[in-house]
C-alpha cells in the first residue's frame, strides 16, 4: 500500500508546477527528469506521458506502469489521489492510439505496424497471442520491446497486461501468413471476447 503521504506531496508539488510542462516542447524537455524521478519515488517503475491539448485546452497527464503489472495498483492509487485540476486530465495507464504512430524504432531495428499479425486463441476471459513480425529474430529482444510498445498503442497498456495471458513471437514469411489478422484488428477482438465472457 502506497504512503497517502507521498501522493499528496507529489500531487501538491505537481499543482505548484504543472504550467511548466504547457510550455513547446524544446522547453518542456528539461523538466521532464523532474517528474519522472517523483514519480519513481513512489514506485520505482512508473513512467508518465504528456498528450496534446485537447478540444477543452487540457492535457492528458498519463501515469503508466511501463507495463509492469505489479505497479498497476501504484498507478490506480495515483490516479484516485489526484486533485481536480484546471489544466491536465489525469489518466491510467497509456492509452489505445492506433493511429498514431506506424512504426517503432529502437537501436537500429524498425517495427512497422503494418507489418505485424497476429492469431489467437479464447483462454478463460483472456487471449493467447501469436504475433507474427516481418524481420523478427529471435535472438533479438529489442523486436519482442517494440512489439510490446507496438501492443501499447493499438490495445492499450491496461488490457495489454490484462487481456492477453500469453505471447508467442515469430517470424512473418510467406508460409504462415495465410489465415492471420493485421495488429489493428486486434482492438476489436478483445473488446467483443470481453463482453461475450461477462454475459
């Protein structure tokens, strides 16, 4: 259980400074260590994104558990901690946003999104995943990193973790790609697998 301490001092600290981070983004950078190291004083494991303004001229503040699923209970307990603030919409957890990005860099490797599929299989509430990705060798952990960021943004980070009960990785060639679904169509499937097993 989380100090109620800490996360009134971290939301009292980010009250008194939130306007640094609406400056441009050349300037917000050099704040940006700030938080994160306050946030990791909580828990050494949580991360954050900044979105864009929306329509209202808030931001997103999104306090994520960088897909660590024994910080998910820090991230809940942030996020029903934070005070009601003019500027910035507090958020768990990254949020689905397929459409904003098409490909994950990380070192010298790509992963483009169009570029992963996927097959699965019911399991209890949950799907077990067998992602194909053009390129992947399985020496190489950096294509299962971009994949898992790649899971991020099309599924988001909460159902990532808590909808898919296990991942398979493979290489995409011409004989296993009949029969498989574009990562995009994955959103879907959870979403109706999930009201089909609560009824």
């Amino acid at each position: 259980m989380l100090h109620t301490q800490l996360l009134n001092d971290f939301w009292e600290w980010f009250t008194e400074n939130s306007e640094l981070y609406f400056e441009p983004d050349s300037l917000r950078e050099k704040h940006f260590e700030c938080l994160l190291q306050k946030l990791k004083r909580i828990d050494k494991n949580l991360t954050f994104e900044i979105g864009p303004l929306n329509e209202t001229g808030k931001r997103q503040l999104i306090i994520s558990a960088n897909g660590i699923l024994s910080s998910f209970t820090s991230v809940m307990a942030m996020v029903e901690k934070a005070p009601s603030l003019t500027l910035w919409e507090v958020l768990p957890f990254r949020q689905r946003k397929p459409d904003a990005f098409d490909e994950v860099r990380i070192g010298n490797i790509s992963v483009k999104k169009k570029d992963v599929f996927f097959k699965y299989a019911k399991d209890f509430g949950k799907i077990e995943l067998e992602l194909f990705i053009d390129g992947y060798k399985d020496e190489d952990d950096t294509y299962k990193a971009a994949a898992f960021i790649i899971l991020d943004h099309v599924l988001g980070e909460y159902d990532t973790e808590m909808k898919i009960s296990s991942i398979c990785f493979h290489m995409l060639d011409e004989l296993n790609h009949n029969g498989l679904f574009p990562i995009d169509k994955l959103p879907e499937l959870v979403d109706e697998y999930k009201l089909e097993f609560n009824n």
